[in-house]
C-alpha cells in the first residue's frame, strides 16, 4: 500500500523499475512481453517457475496472455495509470472504517516501508509476508485470507 502524502515517489515505485515501465510504456511490447514483465516485477513465487512449462506459473502467464489478446490495453492507458497514480493524494486523517493494510518484505515493485508508514499514520494494523512480492494474493492467496480471518475475529 503507497500513498501520497505519506511516501515519496521513489519508494512508491522503486526507481530500479522506472526503465522498464517506461519502455513498456512507450514502446509496448507483444503480449507475452508485457506479462512477462508484469509477472516478473509483481510476483516472486509465481514468476520464479515461469521458465518451467509443468507448472502452474506458466499456465498463468498463458491465460494472462489470452486475457490481453482478447482486451488489449492501450499503451496510452499505462501511461495514464503511471501518471494518476504519481498524482493522487489520500488524507491524512484516519479513515473512520478500522483496517487491516497488508504487505510484503520482499515487494520488489514498491517500499513496504509504504504500507508500514501508512499503517503508523492511520493506526491501522499491518500483516507483513516475509518472502512474497507485490501481488501478495497471487503469491500467496491462503496467507492473505488468514490474515483477513485473524484481523476479523480481533
């Protein structure tokens, strides 16, 4: 979770990604390219057995493919993303509605120090995955509905 006011750009995505978002980003890439390339800044568990056609990993890419094929994204619509997400701005006050802010130790797309920043700032609670990436849910699914449950039954 990053949100401005609470961190910097630089730690909303990490500056080692900027290359390579911007090259998507402005010249594109086919779809496996671009899934690829999602995967690989996103997931680690999933991304780290994509060269092995027995698994599970490629049969997500291939379907992340096929999805993209059929609804294409606009080059256009990344930028967009890039640029709205740079721009957009969250309270600083507390939502009234109690939260559970998940994250990461090892998000290699954005600074989990972002999610624990947040959660400082609104008192809210945060349960931290020591070995997934950014897409905690595709990474590790059981452990965010665990999270969820335990946080629920607080």
């Amino acid at each position: 979770t990053s949100l401005r006011p609470f961190s910097p750009f630089y730690h909303r995505l990490r500056p080692a990604n900027y290359p390579t978002l911007l090259r998507l980003a402005l010249f594109g890439g086919d779809a496996k390219t671009w899934e690829e390339t999602i995967l690989r800044l996103t997931s680690h568990l999933a991304a780290a057995s994509v060269e092995s056609p027995a698994t599970s990993s490629s049969q997500l890419l291939a379907n992340w493919i096929a999805y993209r094929q059929q609804c294409p994204v606009a080059r256009r619509n990344v930028l967009r993303q890039l640029v709205a997400a740079a721009r957009s701005r969250a309270p600083f006050a507390k939502p009234a509605a109690r939260m559970l802010i998940l994250a990461s130790a090892q998000d290699a797309l954005v600074n989990p120090r972002c999610s624990q920043v947040l959660a400082c700032a609104w008192q809210s609670e945060i349960a931290i995955h020591p070995s997934a990436g950014h897409d905690l849910p595709l990474d590790d699914g059981r452990w965010v509905a665990q999270q969820i449950r335990r946080w629920l039954q607080e």
